[in-house]
C-alpha cells in the first residue's frame, strides 16, 4: 500500500461499529435533531457513499442503534441463563442481564424529547421478543426442579415482561418516578403468584442478586 | 339577524366537536398526511381563525382525539362500573366498555402507518390510566363480596390492563395477530390467579359477557 494513501480501508462490520459508536455519542450529546450526516462523517472520518453504503438515513442509524442493543441484551441474558444456577435466582439475574447501560438509556430518553417514540417503543417490544424464549427456558428449568408451577409459561413470561417493561420505564410513564418502588414490588409479587413460586421466593432471592430493579432500564436501550 | 349572515354562530364546544369529527373522519379516508388543515375548513365550513381558536395545529388535532377517545372510553366504563352487578361480571363488562369503536381502530392504524406512533402510545397510557381507578373499585367490591382476593389491587389492575393493552393490539405486535387468542386465555388465565378467584371464574362468566375480548381493541382508539 502506498504510504500516501489518506483513508484506511477497514472491514465493513468493524466501519458499521464506528459509525454506530459516532452516531451514538453525538445523539446523546449533542442531540439527534443537530446531529447531521455531516456531523457523523467527520466524527468517523469518512466519506459519505461510506456511510450510506451501510445506512440509508438517520432513521436507519437509530433502527441499528436499537437493534444492537437489543442483540446485546440477548446475548448477556442468554449467557447468563447458560450458566448452572437454580432457576429462582437465575431467573432475577437474566432480568437484571436485561438492564440498559447508561449511554442506552440516555439515547432512550433522547428519542423521547425528539418524538422519535417509535424507536423507543421498538425497543421495548424487542426486548420482549429476545426475553421471551430465553425465559421461558428458564421456568421450565423451574418446574423441573420444583420450584415454578405453572400451565402457561410463555403467556405468563409475555404479561411480566411487557407490564415491567412499560410499568417501570419512566421515559413511558412520564412523570410517575415516584410509582417505581410500588410497581416493582407489585411485579415481583405478580411474577411469584404467576409462576408459583412459594410465597416471598423472589423478593428473598432478590436480596442476593441485583435483581428485578434492572428491569427499570431493560427497555431503556435506544 | 340579516339574512345575508353566511357563517352561522355556534357555541364553542360544538364547533370543536365538529372540527375533530371532520379531521377524524378526513384522516382515516383521505390520510393524515394528505388532510390538510384547509380541507378540514372546507369540511366544516369555517374560516382558518376558528380552527386556529381551538388547536394549534395538525398535531394538536390528533392529541385531542386520542384524549377524547379516552374520556369516551373511560365515561362509558364508568357508567357499568356504577351499575348493580356481581364484581366478576361486572369486571368483564367494563373491560368491554373500554373496546374501541372500529373508526378509532382504524385511526390507531392510520396513526401507526404515518409514524405517529406517539399517539397510539398516547391512548395506550390514557386508557391504562383511565381505567386502573375504575376497575380498582370493581377488586374492591369483588374482594368485600368474597370473589376476589389480592392484597394488591392496583398493582394487580395496573399489570393486567398494561399486558392487554399492549400484548392484544395488533398495531402494536404487528404481524403476530394469530397470537391474539394464545395471549387472550393467558390474559384470564393471569386475571384469575391474580385476582385470586376461583378457578376458571372468569373464563366462565364471559361465556355470557361481552369479555376479555374486548380488551383486543380497548387501546385502538387514536
């Protein structure tokens, strides 16, 4: 390669990364609506086809901003429910697996603010659909071993999911921080009853697992 | 007054009323986006003045008739919970009152398809938040006449009501309208454990209740 060749060619997945990590910190910073494609290209260091050969619009880079949060949130909460654990605390810890990092709920509340919500609320449904399965694996691990009971795991699974995932997600209900305590207290009483558990198995268990509080910001991604 | 008046004089909530029928009904035939202000004053017959009296814009528009779906909703759910009624029918009566009519449904369809997805999050919480005091007072009835047991009522309520109005709007889990009758029977599956009532209570009263079905549409509105 000549040495004065000015731009490095680098394998696309590794250019789509930067892009996404640029588009990323210049959302939350300075703000998705005066942050321009320009703004991103300079940031990179790139030329425009580059970028559009991997994103059509804006838009675009949100949706894949979304969507890799959602892929990461899946992978963490698959690993942990691969690992060898009884499933009451394995089931607290996929859903603490589940929470958003701060840089994600930043860019949650910034899709807020713009009247981006529908990147919001694609958030929270595909971090339903990723949980799903990998929790339902999880309670049927419980049964086996005794300490879920319950014909409908997967409904079960889908109602505890969406409520926290829209009752504690204070970019949804806004204005009702204060109800947080509350609902989660009445979600892990809700998912003890549902999964019939023994009374207080959860809330016990929680005391040693960072557990369903992570579900505030499991939606919170982007 | 002069015959030769051409604007007729009407009281300010009437006018309104018919400023958001004209708008609703334009949008879901003609399109939000393709409904201009102009075509909603040609509709109504009035000047740009009057509209801009009482909304400020498009937007403002659409805000108004999610929020008066909502009141309907909520008025109408209030009336059947004011009504002489054991609490278990009575449960699956004011669920059904909150169904949304089929012109907010295809509303709810416009707003999504147009990216106003804001909106149809917007009636979502309004109905969530319509109805949780209302069937809260429906539990506490049903728990002094013995059919319901929960030391939770709200939480309960707020759970349930939370879990239909997202898991059976199918503008919401788009594509997954064959998922609607497994969702459903989870639904009152989860109400009855919740709610503590004896075992298939709800199932069976809604054999003569216009029921949990009507939960499908509840958040349609707009």
């Amino acid at each position: 390669m000549p040495p004065t060749a000015k731009r490095v060619s680098k394998p696309a997945s590794q250019r789509r990364t930067e892009i996404l990590d640029a588009a990323h910190s210049l959302f939350i910073t300075k703000g998705i609506q005066a942050t321009s494609v320009e703004d991103i290209l300079t940031e990179v260091g790139i030329a425009k086809g580059t970028l559009y050969y991997h994103f059509s619009s804006k838009d675009d880079i949100l949706r894949s901003l979304v969507e890799r949060t959602t892929a990461r949130v899946s992978a963490q909460a698959q690993a942990v429910a691969d690992s060898p654990m009884p499933a009451i605390p394995k089931f607290l810890a996929v859903m603490a697996a589940a929470r958003a990092e701060d840089s994600e709920i930043a860019l949650a509340a910034e899709l807020h603010t713009t009247g981006h919500d529908e990147f919001h609320l694609m958030s929270i449904l595909g971090t339903i659909r990723a949980l799903t399965p990998i929790l339902v694996g999880v309670v049927e691990e419980g049964i086996a071993e005794g300490s879920f009971t319950t014909d409908h795991p997967r409904e079960v699974i889908e109602i505890i999911l969406t409520a926290a995932g829209m009752l504690l997600d204070t970019g949804i209900f806004i204005g009702e921080e204060d109800q947080i305590p509350r609902r989660t207290a009445g979600l892990i009483h809700a998912a003890e009853v549902l999964l019939g558990t023994q009374p207080g198995a959860l809330a016990q268990a929680m005391e040693g697992v960072e557990g369903i509080e992570g579900m505030q910001g499991m939606e919170g991604s982007a």
